[in-house]
C-alpha cells in the first residue's frame, strides 16, 4: 500500500510519501510515484486574439491506494485542468470551485475501476492542493470512497494553520511517530527506515509550493560510491541519462535533510 501525509507548520504546506508499490501479493516495487504537479490555467473568453490567462498555478497531488485508478485520475486531470474557462464579472475563481470539477473525474473514474474485477482494490484515496486567489491560501481537499458502500466523498482538510493529514495502510504507525513528537515527515522516515510496514518503503517524495508553482525535490542517497537521485524507479543522476558531452542533462532540486 502507501503512506502519504500532507501538513501544515510555520514554513508553509507540504506534502510527501514512500515509493513502494504492491505489484501482486506479496510483491512490490519501490518505482512509484505518488506525489506530483499538474498545472492548473483557466482562461477569460476571447472572441479575437489570445484569451486572458486568469489562473495559472500548479495543482499537487499526491495518492494512496490503487495505482491503476491513481494513474488513470492523474492523466485525466492533466487533460481537464488546462480547457477550463471563466466568465469575467461572474465567475468566482475559487479553489474549492476547481476542487469540485476534479472530484467529478475522481468519481467517475473510481465507479468504473471499481466495477470490473478489481472491486474494492480499485479505491484511491487522493489528497489535491493549490492556491485560492479567493481566500489568499493553499487549500486541500481529500477524494475518499467507502469500501463498504463506495460512495465518493470530498472534504476539505487542513483547514487551521498547523496539523497533518495521513493516508495509507501505515498511516497508524506514523500517527503514532507524531503522538511521540515526530514531525510528520521525520514519522515517514522512522517508518521507511525501521521497516514497520512491508508495504511502505523506498526513497521519499517530497514538496512544497513555492510562488505558483508545486516544487518536489529529492533526497539524495549514497549507493556504494555512487549519489542516487531517486525519483520513483529512476535514478536521474544514472550516468546513462547523460549526453555524450554532458550538454543536456537532468537537474532535480534536491532536499536537505
């Protein structure tokens, strides 16, 4: 399964989780990638010419639960979130607004997944993120359904300034880490590194807004003689990657920690 949290503390909003995937029983892979951006634009009318840009921040997502029904929201909203339009004078641009037409994809996509053989294994749980001009601030919203009755739900979550959010089978564990007085993410770490939960585990992802735009940025692991920059299943600092000259070649933001 996963763990995933999202918080708040007096440096901003963040969001991070493990890279472990259960490919079958028993069987799993540290290549998943759970916490991503996907950029948000919505436009004015236009009549001649360009259309005025009136919203243009990225969108964080991070996932818990089916991989399938995850990666099949996540390409979804890519499609989605850049053909939405505003009517000047009338629309409220608001986060939850965008939150909303999200969700709708969340829902029919789950209710699909959740019909064919995968049933119950076809749930998601879907923590999304981004700026609302309305209220000035990030706002979160978490997409759940009920493995008892399969209704979709959508609630609005971290709404004081301080606290944490987790999702995921470890999701105890790490609850327990913070009622120790870990911080969320050193709780995700305790968890990774001492091996609680075989279905949590592999490098961390995190992020952060920063401006408009969702930064993830990656830990960086030594591998022998080698520094690893693990995003997922890859390695972008392979020497693979690399041009014969070094001319073009893959610059991740990396975290201190």
């Amino acid at each position: 399964m996963t763990l995933c949290i999202a918080w708040r503390d007096s440096h901003g909003f963040h969001m991070a989780s493990d890279s472990r995937i259960t490919v079958a029983t028993n069987s799993t892979a540290d290549v998943a990638i759970k916490l991503l951006r996907v950029p948000c634009q919505i436009y004015g009318p236009s009549v001649s010419g360009a259309p005025e840009l009136r919203y243009d921040h990225d969108i964080a997502l991070l996932f818990a639960g089916s991989s399938i029904t995850s990666l099949i929201v996540k390409e979804s909203l890519e499609e989605v979130l850049k053909l939405l339009q505003a009517v000047p004078g009338y629309t409220r641009i608001a986060f939850d607004k965008i939150a909303k037409i999200c969700f709708v994809a969340y829902r029919q996509i789950s209710q699909q997944t959740a019909s064919t053989v995968l049933a119950e294994n076809a749930h998601a749980e879907i923590h999304l993120a981004g700026h609302c001009p309305e209220r000035n601030r990030i706002r979160v919203f978490r997409f759940s359904t009920d493995r008892r009755t399969n209704e979709h739900r959508q609630t609005e979550v971290l709404l004081q300034d301080m606290g944490h959010v987790l999702s995921g089978s470890a999701k105890e564990l790490a609850r327990q880490q913070t009622l120790n007085g870990c911080s969320p993410f050193a709780a995700l770490r305790h968890v990774i590194d001492q091996q609680l939960d075989p279905a949590v585990g592999g490098p961390i992802q995190y992020g952060t807004f920063e401006g408009n735009r969702f930064v993830i940025r990656l830990l960086a692991q030594l591998d022998g003689t080698q520094v690893r920059y693990p995003r997922g299943g890859l390695n972008l600092n392979d020497p693979a990657f690399r041009n014969e000259v070094d001319d073009l070649f893959i610059s991740p933001q990396l975290l201190e920690a």
